[in-house]
C-alpha cells in the first residue's frame, strides 16, 4: 500500500465534485426547462433536452423505485468496501471507484427526491437517437470502462507473476 487515507479522501472529494456537478446540471433543467423541450446545441447531433426516467438505462424496470434504492445501497456499499480496501493500491482502480461512486449517488439523490431521474444529454449518432442521459450516467459509463482496463490490466500482470514464477 502506498497511499495514505488522506491521499484516498481525495477519491471521495472527485466523487463528491461529480455529484455536484450532477446535481446542479438537473437542477438548472428542471428549473429553467419545460419537460420535453429541447434546446439545439449541435444541429443533427446534440440537444439539451429535459426528460424524466423512472426506471434504468434505456427506461427499462419503469416504476422500480424500490429495487432501484436496494440495489444502489448496496452497489455505493460494495464501492466504497472496494475503494478502502483495494483502491488504496491502484490509481486507476481508485478512478474507477470515484466514478462509480458520484454517478450512483447522484441519481440515488434523483430517485428518493424527485422518484424519478432527471436526464438531458440527447445524442443523435448518424440516424441511432441515443437515449437521453445525464452527467451520472456519464461517470457511470466512463468508470465502467476504466474498471475494465484495470482488470484486464491486473490479469495480465497476474498472469506473468504466475509465470515468472
């Protein structure tokens, strides 16, 4: 282990920047945007649309709030065992976790208060809409691929201990 738990905390401050941010974009789409409205930032390619989604990505399990408060409970537990047990010894892996964590914060926040999650990031990639997300979404997206590149990352590293072995 190399890190300290002080250089850790600043995992949990990149976390908390994420959920800020999160939750100032929705809060200034639901405060100045009617539901549905669109605003044209790239013409064909990117709006700023105001949309509600009470269920996951892609709108499946409408209605599941309680799942959804189950399941993210348990996923921001499972994070943040992650973050001090193993993030302490992989940058990348503490990225990840920090990702993962303000993204499933920040709609969590969304599900209990507004029961539903606020998204607005509409793309439109050749004729494919893709489904409007926000920026928790985002940092969820981002996490997961960085979470892949460190375990295919710390396979091959495990591999070539075995190895030299």
């Amino acid at each position: 282990m190399f890190r300290t738990e002080e250089v850790m905390f600043r995992y949990y401050i990149y976390a908390f920047i994420i959920i800020l941010f999160d939750q100032i974009s929705k809060w200034l789409i639901v405060k100045n945007m009617k539901l549905s409205e669109s605003i044209v930032v790239v013409k064909d390619f990117f709006n700023i649309t105001s949309h509600r989604n009470s269920g996951a990505a892609w709108g499946i399990l409408q209605n599941q709030m309680i799942f959804f408060y189950i399941i993210t409970l348990i996923v921001i537990i499972g994070i943040i065992y992650y973050m001090q047990k193993y993030a302490k010894e992989s940058r990348l892996l503490a990225i990840a976790l920090s990702l993962l964590l303000g993204g499933a914060i920040g709609n969590f926040i969304d599900r209990i208060f507004r029961k539903e999650v606020v998204d607005f990031l509409d793309f439109k990639i050749i004729n494919y809409n893709y489904p409007i997300f926000n920026l928790a979404d985002s940092a969820l997206f981002i996490g997961v691929g960085i979470l892949i590149v460190y375990v295919i990352i710390d396979e091959r590293k495990n591999k070539r201990e075995k190895t030299s072995l």
